[in-house]
C-alpha cells in the first residue's frame, strides 16, 4: 500500500475533498430534520461543492454530492428516494425541459451546419478578414455581441464558425473562450429579446410595471446594471489585448497545440467540404438570421430553433449538401454531444431546488430585509451580498424571481431608487453566470468548445473580477453621493 507522504499532488487534493464532503455529511445529518428555514447552514452545500470542484474538476460528482448533502439536511436517511424523485420532477418541469430540449437542439443545428461545411465556410472568410490574432479575437468580439440575442447558440455557433481561425493564428480555447463569454453572457442583456423578456416580466409580476411600459423601464434601468456594461469594454480590452494575459492562458499560448481544435472526423473531410461547396457562407448566414428573426416574432426561440432546424435540413438536401441520412446522423451527433452538458443541467435543477428548500435564497434575502443601512447604500448591500452567493451557485433567473418582488416592496417602503436598486440586483446575477463556476454558460462555452471546464472558469475568472471591482465602486459612489 502505497504511504500517504508518497501520494502525488492529486492524490492529496482528491482525499481532502472526500474527507470535506464526509465530514459535511455527517454534519449535514445532525442538523434538524423537516425544518423550512437552516438558516447560514444552507450556505453549506454551495460551499463545499465549489470546493470540491476546485480540488477535483469532477463536475458530475460534486453536483450529485452537493445534492446530497443539501437533501440529507432535511430528509435524512430518505435522501436517496428524495433525490431521484427531485430529478424526476425537476427534469419535467415546463421550464427546465424547455432548456433542455432547447440546448439539444442548438446542438443539433450546430452539428448539421459544421457538416454542411457552412460553419468551415465562415471560418474561412474570417480568415480571410483576419491580419493578426488581434484582429481575429476583435472579430470574436463582435460575433459574440452580434449573436448574444440567444447566450447558449452564441456560445456553441462562435466556436463552431471560428475555430479554424483561432487554429491558423494559433489562439488557445483559453484565450478565445474568455472573449466569446465575457462578451456573450453580458450582451444577452442588450438585445430586446432573450434575457430582457424574462425581466420585463418579472417587473410586471411585481407590479413595478405595466406591459406596456415594461420594455421601456427596463431600458431606464440598464445604465445601473454596470456590471455587463463594464464586462463588454472589458471583453473588447482583452480581444485587443490591451489587458495583461493571466498565467493560465500566457500557459497555453506557449503550449499551443493546433489539433486541439480538430475533432476525430474532421481533418480528412475538412478540405474536401470547403473546395465542394464554395459559397457555403449562406448557409451559415441564412439559418442564423432565420432564427433570430422567428425568435423575435414568436417570442420563443425553441418553436424557432425547431422551425430552423427543419428549414435548414430541407435547404441542404435540395443543395445536394447533405443526404437525409448525413442529416438525420448529424442531428443525432449533436444530441449526442449535448448529452453530458443537457445531464448537468438536470443535476443543477436538483441542486438548486435542494437549496432553496433549505432555505438558501431566503436567508440571502432574509438579510437584505433584515439590514439597518443607509437608503443610499442599498443597492451596495444588494449587489455584494447576492455576488457572493451567485459566485458560489449561480440561480440568476430564479434568484430574480424570488427577490425582484422584494426588492420593489423594499424600495416603495423605504424611498430608495428602484432603477438603482433593481440594477444592483441584475447586475449580481448577471455576475453569477459570468464568474460561477456552475455556470450553464460556462459549461456551454467549454463544452462547445471542447475543453475542460475548470480550465476554462480558471481562465474567465480573473476578468469577471474587473467587472465585479468597478460595478462595487460604482454603487459605492452612488451611496456617497446619496442618490
């Protein structure tokens, strides 16, 4: 048997994590059982997962752990029924299926277009635009905004369609990654459509607005929500490299390894494709603008994802691009490569209800309400208080649900800026899905791009933390100036 003083560094790192999660267990089973509210106690799961991820980049387990531990507090030994029994409902919730599907099928088209050989195609004609890697990640950049109506199709389309750039002027995932999401995930909050939708309706719900001024309060209040609006300049600022590289990425710039970027089939396919089909440009263009259009005339970009992909698979067969069968193979392919991120997801619905149950976001919000401060610094407390847990388990859209309605009653009965304070509160969870490193934005990112996750979170991270310094100092400034 192999001594302790022997082990290697992994070694280590895996059995303090087994050994945290073992003593967070027990702990977890001492705790009162059936009781609605833990108090700071629901900060343990998110807590001990974040670190489990850091020792282990095990992403799978330390979801199902995380679980765990937060069911085991309150249902004890029934942990495992309640569990399984969390997945079902969780999984067939209308919302969550909706994403599910919806990330499956981004899948799909993305893999029907790369065997099209249109994404290659756009490849191509960037390269063609292309005189430095300067000039290649600025042009990441603005894809990524121009794409970012829909956060989960920019992430898979931008490194689908660019990845034989970043190859040829030797840019590593590190590097084009942190562009695409550090520019994606705030954008999303710009266009009209996508995340705005789901805000807007939330401020009618808590009677903040009517329908019919919604889209317009929202508008007013994105000058607060600093947070992406700092991240896009910053974004833009690491595509011109004006900000210093960190160390994980001047590391895969110097180890750079072009096949990274090639997967199993493409490098005997890849010529043949692009000399056969020329202009296959359009059929990039034309899929993309076609769901955004639908996207924003039904209002659902799943029925205009499922109408995309059906106008698409028709368009490459009357081209002669694509056989029924290449189709149909590659719409399987891409459900495929979708499987391990569509059963993350299903497992961060289980974590996310196990820790609202608990009582996570009531204790967060407990302390909003609860707090003896300044008017003018509200918007401060906010943002601080809900960064710190949306780093840890980012819940953005849920945490938005829960607290807008607080938030508003807060600032009717108090007299503090409701533009402001609502901003702070978009801006922490907009912080969330840009720095957590649950983050389905980050798993998408890293799993269309083939990568790993923690590597890809290790390479983001110390940018969000710009974003995250200046919107602090900003809401700092508007409580001493006590607007």
């Amino acid at each position: 048997m192999q001594k302790i003083s022997q082990w290697s560094e992994k070694d280590k790192k895996h059995a303090m994590a087994y050994s945290m999660m073992l003593v967070s267990i027990i702990v977890a089973f001492m705790l009162p059982a059936d009781q609605g509210y833990y108090g700071v106690w629901s900060m343990m799961p998110p807590v001990i997962m974040f670190i489990f991820i850091m020792l282990t980049n095990k992403f799978i387990e330390s979801f199902v752990w995380g679980g765990f531990v937060a069911i085991i507090i309150k249902y004890k030994w029934a942990f495992i029924s309640v569990y399984i029994d969390k997945l079902l409902t969780q999984a067939g919730d209308g919302d969550n299926l909706w994403l599910l599907v919806l990330i499956t099928l981004i899948g799909a088209l993305i893999a029907v277009m790369g065997k099209s050989g249109a994404s290659r195609a756009l490849g191509n004609w960037l390269i063609s635009k292309a005189k430095s890697p300067r000039s290649v990640l600025v042009i990441a950049w603005m894809l990524s905004l121009l794409l970012s109506f829909d956060d989960y199709f920019a992430a898979a389309a931008a490194n689908t369609s660019m990845k034989e750039v970043f190859k040829k002027y030797k840019i590593p995932k590190e590097l084009s990654t942190t562009v695409l999401r550090t520019a994606i995930v705030p954008g999303a909050n710009i266009w009209p459509i996508g995340w705005p939708v789901f805000i807007t309706g939330l401020f009618v719900s808590s009677e903040f607005a009517t329908k019919a001024n919604a889209l317009v309060s929202y508008y007013k209040i994105l000058p607060f929500v600093i947070y992406p609006l700092v991240m896009i300049i910053v974004s833009l600022l690491i595509a011109l490299q004006v900000v210093p590289k960190t160390k994980v990425i001047q590391k895969a710039i110097a180890e750079f390894d072009p096949s990274s970027y090639d997967t199993d089939d493409e490098q005997e396919e890849k010529q043949e494709e692009v000399k056969k089909y020329p202009f296959g440009i359009f059929n990039f263009i034309i899929p993309f603008t076609m769901y955004a259009g639908l996207t924003l005339y039904l209002g659902d970009g799943l029925y205009a994802l499922i109408v995309t992909l059906i106008v698409t698979g028709i368009m490459y067969r009357i081209q002669g691009i694509l056989s029924t069968d290449d189709y149909i193979k590659s719409v399987m392919d891409g459900f495929r490569d979708m499987l391990e991120l569509g059963t993350l997801m299903a497992l961060s619905f289980v974590l996310a209800d196990a820790v609202m149950e608990i009582g996570f976001t009531d204790f967060v919000v407990g302390a909003v309400k609860s707090s003896n401060i300044s008017v003018s610094f509200l918007p401060l407390i906010i943002f601080c208080l809900f960064a710190v847990t949306e780093f840890l388990v980012t819940l953005n859209w849920t945490l938005w649900m829960i607290a807008m309605p607080v938030i508003v009653t807060l600032c009717t009965a108090t007299g503090a800026n409701p533009y402001i304070t609502i901003g702070a509160l978009l801006s922490a969870g907009i912080w969330g899905s840009n720095s957590c490193v649950i983050s389905d934005a980050g798993m998408l990112t890293a799993s269309t791009a083939r990568m790993d996750k923690v590597q890809h979170w290790r390479s983001v991270f110390p940018y969000t933390v710009i974003g995250l310094v200046v919107s602090i100092v900003f809401y700092l400034v508007i409580g001493l100036l006590g607007l």
